[in-house]
C-alpha cells in the first residue's frame, strides 16, 4: 500500500516534480518548474527565499508567467499579479470494491496508471482511454469548455479517458499532479451539447476506480466559484480538504 499522509498535498506541484514527474521538470538552484508544453506550473520551498526567488526568474525568464499554482508563499514585490482564484482542494476517503468500482462512502457516490498510450482502448461504458493521436480533439474540447491549463503534452502526465458520440469527443478527465501516494483527476470536461447525461460522473468514477486499485487516492482542485462542479464532487463522495488560491505573477 502506498503511503497516503495528506500533508504532501500542501505542495502538489514539488512533491510530483521531485518524484514521479521528475522527468517532466525543468530546474535552477531550489526552484523547479514543469515543461511548459506539459504544464504551467512552478514551485518553491515552503519558505522561499529571495536566492529561491531569483532562480525561479532565472528558471521561467523575464517577462514570463510564474504559475506558482496553490503555493501560498509571496514572492518579490515587483513581481506583477497576473490571477489570482479562490478554489479548493478535495480527497476521496473511500475505497475500492472487490470488482475495482468505486465503494460507497458516507456520503452517496458514482461518480490515473501512468501510460503512454498511443492509440484509444475501449475501457467499458462507452469510456476510453485517449493517447497521443487524439491531442487536437482533446485542445479543441478543453477550448470550448475551458476546464482549466491544458497543454500539447499534458495527456502525458497520466491516463486520459474520453467518451465519444458518433466518433466525436464529447467529455473527458484525466490524471495530473502525482504526489506521493496521491493522483490528481483533472480536465473534467463535456461539451454543451451533451450535458446531464452523466458524462463527467462516469469519467470520474473510472478514473477513481483506477486509482484507487493501484493503492493510491485520489485528489482534485476546482474553483470556489464552479458550485456545480463542487456539488457533482460531493455527491460522488469527495470532501473538501482545505481552501486554496491559485496565483500567477508576471516576472520583471
């Protein structure tokens, strides 16, 4: 069994650079960043220093974003405010059943393995996974729907699932951040034109029970403002962890 301690998610992004997105990162001194194809987001110790600070500018260059994510440290008073968004970070308390489903947990519910898939693998329910030749799909949906950052190599980061109407994709979610023990659902997305159909619940729940079988829990964040999104996590039996800002600033 993996270990669970939750205080790793206090620093998402570092813990998932310094471990199982090492190669995905990007380095100088203590400050650590992911590839920007892959993502935005950067990190810094807990109690970062102005030398931490320098090599993150250093790292990212003037004039770029420092996506700092949910890191909660001030950095140098010339450094511009570019967003700042009240959200929140959830976790999954429950388990698995003996059949990989999803287990029901105090509350009611339904609702990532780290592959490179190339080609798309019929998953059950009318769910599959997503690799590599569907990216232009996935950038046209994530578009139009605007989950939040998602990236040429995103997909990379974990497994993607997708459901498609009529060969088209129409939703789908993946797996991001990976903390220690932890795995982020991310990108839950559907097109206008198919909401209510229980897309986002069915996605959701194939991804926890994927997680959830390999002896790790899942996480995700989601914006304060996104009520129905918090109240399909809730009702699919996650619970709110702790409040977060997301914050970028613009290096001189």
């Amino acid at each position: 069994m993996m270990n669970h301690d939750d205080q790793v998610l206090d620093d998402p992004v570092g813990r998932s650079l310094r471990g199982r997105h090492a190669r995905f990162a990007r380095r100088l001194g203590r400050a650590a960043a992911y590839l920007p194809e892959a993502a935005t987001f950067s990190a810094v110790s807990a109690d970062p220093d102005a030398a931490e600070w320098a090599d993150l500018a250093g790292l990212i260059g003037p004039g770029e974003l420092a996506d700092m994510f949910s890191c909660p440290a001030t950095p140098p008073p010339d450094w511009e405010p570019v967003f700042s968004l009240e959200g929140r970070q959830m976790i999954w308390p429950g388990t698995a059943r003996s059949d990989g489903s999803p287990a029901e947990t105090e509350t009611e519910t339904e609702t990532e393995t780290e592959t490179e898939t190339e080609t798309e693998t019929e998953t059950g329910a009318g769910v599959v996974e997503l690799g590599a030749e569907s990216v232009a799909e996935m950038l046209d949906l994530v578009a139009r729907t605007r989950p939040g950052p998602f990236w040429p190599r995103t997909h990379e980061l974990g497994t993607y699932l997708g459901i498609r109407d009529n060969g088209r994709l129409v939703a789908m979610a993946g797996e991001r951040l990976r903390p220690p023990g932890w795995t982020e659902i991310s990108a839950v997305c559907t097109a206008s034109e198919t909401r209510g159909r229980g897309h986002a619940a069915r996605l959701v729940g194939a991804l926890v029970a994927r997680i959830v079988a390999r002896g790790e829990r899942p996480f995700l964040h989601v914006a304060e403002a996104n009520t129905g999104a918090i109240a399909l996590y809730e009702r699919l039996g996650f619970t709110t962890r702790k409040q977060v800002t997301f914050r970028g600033f613009r290096i001189p």
